[in-house]
C-alpha cells in the first residue's frame, strides 16, 4: 500500500456498524412490573433524568436463556430492556447476596473481590459466585454540530435471584448493590450462587434528538471470574504497556516481562503472543465511553494488532514475543509503521483467552482446544496509554537486532535507510568492533580456577556482558530530532546538512552556528563511523548513562586499563548523562522507555545512571 493511501486511511478512521446478533428481534416492553401495593412501597423518584416512565415501571414482555460461558449479544433501542435468565441446576447452598464491582477488581470493595491476574488466583470465598458482565459494543451516534463533543448515556446492567419479582426492569427502589451503570463500555456483578435462577437485565437509557442510533451489547455468565474483565494501572503484576520510542512515522510499545517459570518461558515462546492492542488517533477519538470493552474498541478502532493478524489495517503493525533484557524474561512487542507525523495515538491492550484452557484466565479445565462453547472471547483489558510520533526524518526507530539484543529505540539515520537496514548496518559495526574487545579479553586467564582469576566476584563473562552493554549503547546512540526541546539532549553533527539541504541557523539558541561547529562534541557524531557510513544530518543525542561505564570497571580486569571519569571531568558533559531524579529521560540505557507503564499522556521516566569510559576503552572501540 503506498503511504499516501495509508495516511489518508489513517485520517478518515471508519466507524463500523456491525451488530453482534441481528437475527434477533428487539424484546417488546409490556404491562407494569410492579404491582399497585408494592409501587406505593417504593416512592422514591429517581434522579437520573435519562431513565423516566416509560422505562421505570413497565416490564419486558419475554426473557431469553442464557449459557454459562457462552455470551449473548443484540440490538437494543434507547428507553427500553433486554431479560436473560440462567436457569437452576438443581443444586444448593446458594445464597441471596449481590455484590457490584463495577470498578477495577484492584480497588477496595465491599466483598471479598480478587483480580483474575496471570498467577491462576481465584476468589476465595465460603459460597460459590457467578460472575454477571457486559459490555457496551456500539452506542447512539452523537449527529450535532461536533461529532466528538459528547457520547450517548452508558447501559445499566440489573440482577436479581428472586423468582418472584422475575426480571427486574427498573433501578427504581433496588437495592444499590443489585444494579450498576457501565463504566467505559463495562460493568460487572457477582451473585453468591443460590441455585434459584438468576435474571440479568440491560437497560438502555433515553437519549435527546442529539444522537441517533441503537445500542449495541454483549452479556456473560460465568462461576470462575467475569468474562469480561478490566485491571487499572495500579495493580502490581501483569500487562503495563511502555512507549519505548518513536520516529516521524514508527513507534515501539512493549509489554512488561511475563513472569514464567524456565519451563514456561520457553514454552511461551512457542505460542501466540498473550496481548493484542486497539489504537486510535486522537485527533479523532473514538473509543470514548468504551475503553473497557473489547467488542466496542473492536469495531472502531483505528489500527488492530489480533492475534490472527487480520485486524484493521493490520500492516501498519507487527508483534512478537521474544527474550530481552538482564531478566531474560518474554515480553511482547508491537512495531508501528506508516503513522502520521507529530500525531498523538492512544493504545488499549487486551489479554484474551479462546476456548482452550488459559492459565491467566483460569478458564474450566473441562473445556478442551477445538471445543464449541460459544464466542469464547473472554478478556481482561487494561488501562490505555498514550504514544506519539515526532517531527524530522533523521532519526529512525530500530528493532530486533541479532547482536545487540537490548537496544530499540531511535538512532540517526540518513532518510534512504529503512529501520530494519539501517539496524542492520549499526548491529554489524558493533559485532565487528567487539571482536577486537575478544581478542584482549583472550590474554586473560579466564579459564583458570575462580581463586586464580582476577576477581572474586565478578569472571569474564561478567566482564563479556558489561563491555557488550556499553559498547552497543556507545556505537549505536539513541537520536532526537534537532529541534527537541529535551534540555538531556546535546546537538551532534550540526556542521552537516538537514537532508532538505539546509543548514543549522546561524544563531542557534543564542549560540551562533559557527561556536556550535567548534565544540568537537557538537561537531561531529559520537564515533566516526556514524558520519563515514550513515551521514545523518544534524541531531541530538541523549547520551549513555555513566552506569554502563562503571559496570565495566568492575566487571573486567584491571590491566585492561577501562576507567571513569566522574562527573566534571573535561569531557565528560559531552560523553555521558546523569541520572534525574524527576523521571526524565536524562541519559540511555538500554530498554528505558519513553514512557510509564500505562501511564496515558505521561511522558517517561527516562532514567538511569551515569559516567565515562577511559581512553583505552574508547580507543578499543574505534579500532
């Protein structure tokens, strides 16, 4: 697809209107619900305008059966309901107690409520729960004069154990802990299992002449957690999503490690990655009201990263789990190409689970691969966060490089190299450089016994991780455009030309271009391999943190010569950055983000540490 019809396809996003059961006709509303001595009982005049008369107080004319695990979706229109009754099974020691949690399952509720996380945690509980949940997939549209300046009313979702009163229609005098309004698209109820039948209502509120259109749901029941499910950013463990970097055009989000045992960590690797991820532009927002419902960012997001790569303008974006970092633990990985320029996306990810068993789900281990239990789309969505490219076409994002494992992030780049070319011409130069380290590091006794080697504490494969860990943070230097504002960042090679021909200003931030020119630090790249085999115009690079330098001091041998200079030093305001207590990103590390977990519209916590290597080790990588 050529990048003009990918932007244009980037700028007009497609709303799309499919319906999840539209074989089924709407329920008809019938006679009151209450009957004349119970309706003087509850004289309370409710608050909530959207929900009048015509729906408070009238009872829907049927109700339709509903699976364990096997979700119901239908069209329903503004002001009126949609009854589903689970049917008994005959067992006991059931009891009448609805609790709502219509909030992120790791807040402090009323009950005992545990997240369904990654570990297989259940709710410990002395009576068994069902898990009543539903999810908002299409809402009224919005027809005034600004398409995105409001979104139609959430749903309400009721419940009741009473075989008496049957379907529950109206909020009117319930009880508060027996109904709850959606929330982004979701909500959510247990009920101690009883063994009477339990009736589930969705109500749709009113809605003014302002939108047009019918809402859209989908409805579960299950008894080992909610089918659909949502876990805020402050819950400590699984799924937090980082913004790693960004080019004019391409960004990189990672997932935190999975914690697997050794086992299991290789055994995930031969499986689908665990998250797929909805994006959209928020120039045009439109998962507004529904950010915790899969079906609902489903059909209108922007870009679909699915496990089954067919999601919506799936070319714009690749993912893979793969082993990165010092806790060689999986992580999963979602690369953006063909984004528009300086734009803000915000990204929504989503654990999903099919009909096999799936150990962050705890789904029945009586359902097997290949088995029909229904729309077997049971999820956990998590918190957005917030990602944008940047301006310039110097720098250029980088990823899975075969020697350099740990870095990703922007690099300069000349605008004729693509990211995984350009990758490929920086992952050689560091593989070539690092023999020649091997060759020195051959003179020392490595393969003596530890009480022979030069340290106790630390051998040469120690020394082997730290030196590689500098030298692919040195030779490949994490790039900003020329014209960021990051105070972290140094100007480089502002004596070249911008690839439109032009030239830094003459006066440059006070300085003229000339003084600039006569800094050598300013003047050129770090190395000149940089300026030799990439030619970059000019840029600015957030230098290496010192931390790298002195892991290396510790790590090899003191007759290798490595040393630090401390902040300072000649030089050393040129060659390293030091850490800063505020979060920003003051210096490179390899696998520091541009971003918090999960932190939409927070900018990273590009944080680390700080030093300088010696001559010796800088004369060893230039060899």
């Amino acid at each position: 697809m050529a990048i003009g019809v990918v932007l244009s396809l980037l700028l007009a996003p497609k709303l799309s209107t499919a319906s999840l059961d539209a074989s089924i006709t709407e329920a008809e509303v019938g006679a009151d619900f209450l009957p004349a001595d119970n309706a003087a009982q509850f004289s309370y005049e409710p608050d909530f305008e959207l929900f009048d008369r015509s729906v408070m107080g009238r009872a829907p004319s049927e109700s339709f059966p509903i699976e364990l695990d096997k979700p119901q979706g239908f069209i329903i229109s503004p002001g009126s309901t949609r009854c589903y009754v689970l049917s008994s099974t005959g067992d006991s020691n059931r009891r009448r107690n609805v609790q709502s949690s219509n909030k992120s399952q790791t807040d402090s509720l009323d009950g005992p409520i545990e997240v369904q996380s990654r570990d297989k945690s259940t709710r410990q509980t002395s009576k068994s729960q069902l898990y009543l949940s539903a999810t908002t997939c299409l809402r009224p549209d919005f027809v005034g004069d600004d398409a995105h300046a409001k979104t139609a009313p959430q749903l309400r979702l009721l419940a009741s154990v009473s075989q008496e009163d049957g379907c529950p229609i109206t909020t009117n005098g319930m009880n508060k802990d027996m109904w709850v309004e959606f929330d982004e698209g979701l909500a959510t109820l247990s009920v101690d299992d009883q063994d009477d039948p339990v009736y589930v209502t969705i109500l749709a509120p009113n809605v003014s002449d302002d939108f047009e259109g019918d809402y859209n749901f989908e409805v579960a029941i299950s008894e080992d957690g909610y089918y659909h499910d949502w876990q805020a950013d402050n819950k400590k463990g699984q799924g937090q999503l980082m913004w790693m970097d960004s080019d004019s055009s391409a960004a990189l989000l990672q997932t935190q490690q999975f914690e697997y045992s050794p086992k299991d960590r290789l055994e995930s690797m031969k499986t689908n990655p665990p998250y797929e991820l909805y994006v959209e532009n928020m120039r045009w927002p439109v998962f507004n009201g529904i950010e915790r419902s899969l079906c609902g960012i489903q059909q209108n997001a922007l870009i679909s990263a699915t496990n089954n790569g067919n999601g919506r303008l799936g070319m714009l974006v690749r993912t893979n789990t793969s082993i990165r970092g010092e806790d060689k633990l999986p992580r999963q990985h979602f690369y953006f190409e063909g984004l528009n320029e300086t734009s803000t996306y915000r990204a929504i990810m989503v654990q999903v689970a099919n009909t096999q068993e799936d150990q962050h789900f705890n789904v029945s281990k009586s359902q097997t691969p290949g088995e029909s239990t229904g729309n077997m789309r049971r999820f956990l969505a998590f918190d957005p966060a917030d990602f944008a490219t940047l301006t310039g076409t110097i720098c250029k994002v980088i990823t899975d490089l075969d020697f350099c494992t740990e870095n990703q992030h922007a690099v300069p780049g000349n605008g004729k190299l693509n990211g995984t070319e350009l990758a490929q011409v920086y992952d050689d130069y560091a593989r070539k450089m690092y023999g020649h380290f091997e060759t020195v590091l051959a003179q020392e006794q490595c393969e003596t016994d530890p009480t022979s080697q030069y340290s106790l504490a630390r051998n040469c494969e120690d020394c082997k991780t730290a030196y590689k860990r500098w030298l692919c943070t040195v030779a490949i230097p994490r790039c900003e455009d020329y014209s960021s504002e990051n105070r972290y960042a140094i100007p480089r090679n502002v004596g070249a030309a911008f690839p439109n021909g032009s030239f830094v200003p003459d006066e440059e931030g006070g300085k003229s271009r000339r003084h600039l020119m006569d800094v050598p630090g300013y003047n050129a790249s770090r190395n000149s391999f940089i300026d030799k085999e990439v030619g970059p115009g000019p840029y600015k690079e957030i230098l290496p943190c010192g931390e790298i330098c002195y892991e290396v001091v510790q790590s090899c041998p003191h007759s290798m010569g490595f040393g630090c200079p401390l902040p300072g030093m000649t030089g050393f305001e040129y060659s390293y950055g030091e850490k800063s207590e505020s979060g920003a990103l003051s210096c490179n590390y390899p696998g520091t983000p541009r971003s918090r977990p999960n932190a939409a519209g927070a900018l990273l916590p590009r944080s680390a540490l700080n030093g300088l290597l010696s001559a010796t080790a800088l004369l060893l990588l230039l060899l």
